[in-house]
C-alpha cells in the first residue's frame, strides 16, 4: 500500500519527541546508519530489515532532496525474508535419507546423521535462494509529530516501530479513532458506540 501511487493504507503513531527540537541532518545521518544491509553470508536464512529509499528498495543512502519534501521525511522499511520452501527440503532431504540406507545397507538413519543431511542440503540451496522482498513506505510530518507507516499487518508495524525507536531514541504511540475523540465534548456518546461494533483497539490516557 505505497505512498507515491494505488490503493493507500496506513497506520498512524503519534512521535513522542524528546526535548530537542527536530535535526533534519541528524535524522538523515541516522537513517543511513540504520539503513538496510545485506547479510554478510549468503547461505544464510532468516530475516533481515532496515530503511531504504522511498523511491527504490535498493538505494540505502539518504540524501535531503530525495527523503525531505517540505515538512515530511519519507523513506521505506525494507524486509527481506529468505528461507528455503519447507515442502522442496523436505523431499529433497528424502532422497538424501534414502540414498544414505542403501549406500549403508541400513534401514534407519540416526538422528545425527539426518540432521547432518539436512544442513548440507541449506548449504548447498541457500546461496541459490532469493529472498522474499517487501518494502513499505513511512511518512513523518515533523512538524505536527505524526508518522504513517503505510503497512496494516500486525508484524509489519512491530518491527517498524522497533526499528523505528533504535534508529531515532523516539517512541511511537499509536494513533486510532478513541484518542481521536478523547477530547470531543460528544465523547461519552461515540466512545460506547464504538466499543459497540468493536471498531477501537487502543484506549486514551486519562
């Protein structure tokens, strides 16, 4: 659900800032050292984020003219997860498992051994492996501290607000229709309302 174009979907968080006033500069110079990296070995599985730009998942350099656009920073969570598919290891570990009892003229393998199989097969098929990709966009209105992260799922939107706090030593709180209305004079109406169609995830502070 990108920013720039299609359908758009977002979550808001409140930016709980510290006492320092917003450092354009700073935030860049963070950004970049947060920014995605490839992991070191590429028989390696697992999962694997960081920021990269808006315009491209694969440019991990921050510039002012490509992430600052008036009072918005706007840049993307990469997340990158690589794994081999669980039905192809799991035949080609068979035949491995196979071929080792007739070479052995056994007619069961130890658990050792099948797990020693197992992990030549990684080996040999992680490199081989692309990992799945995805890149969702986040825009911070500096100026009024509110962040959209342009992702719904659950999971998405811990790891950004995880990663979210390490880069910039800020938390995020989110933002929904309850803390919208906390305030409304016709509050004690629409609160019971909404709790009504289950439509509120997260409760105001008093």
């Amino acid at each position: 659900m990108p920013l720039l174009k299609g359908a758009m979907g977002a979550r808001r968080y409140r930016v709980l800032l510290a006492s320092d006033p917003p450092d354009r500069d700073r935030y860049l110079e963070l950004l970049n050292e947060h920014a995605f990296r490839e992991p070191d070995s590429k028989a390696k599985a697992g999962e694997n984020q960081g920021w990269v730009s808006l315009h491209n998942l694969c440019i991990t350099e921050f510039t002012h003219e490509d992430s600052y656009y008036n009072q918005y920073l706007c840049f993307a969570l990469r997340m990158d997860k690589k794994a081999i598919p669980a039905r192809l290891l799991k035949a080609l570990l068979d035949l491995r498992v196979t071929h080792w009892l007739q070479e052995m003229n056994r007619e069961r393998v130890p658990a050792a051994v099948k797990r020693e199989l197992k992990e030549q097969l990684e080996l040999e098929l992680l490199p081989r492996q692309l990992p799945s990709v995805g890149a969702h966009d986040v825009c911070w209105d500096l100026a009024n501290d509110v962040v959209w992260f342009f992702n719904n799922g659950n999971k998405a939107n811990e790891v950004f607000r995880t990663l979210f706090a390490q880069t910039f030593n800020l938390e995020t709180q989110p933002i929904a229709a309850l803390q919208l209305i906390a305030n409304h004079r016709k509050k004690d109406v629409w609160v019971p309302r909404l709790d009504s169609i289950g439509h509120a995830d997260y409760r105001p502070e008093p």
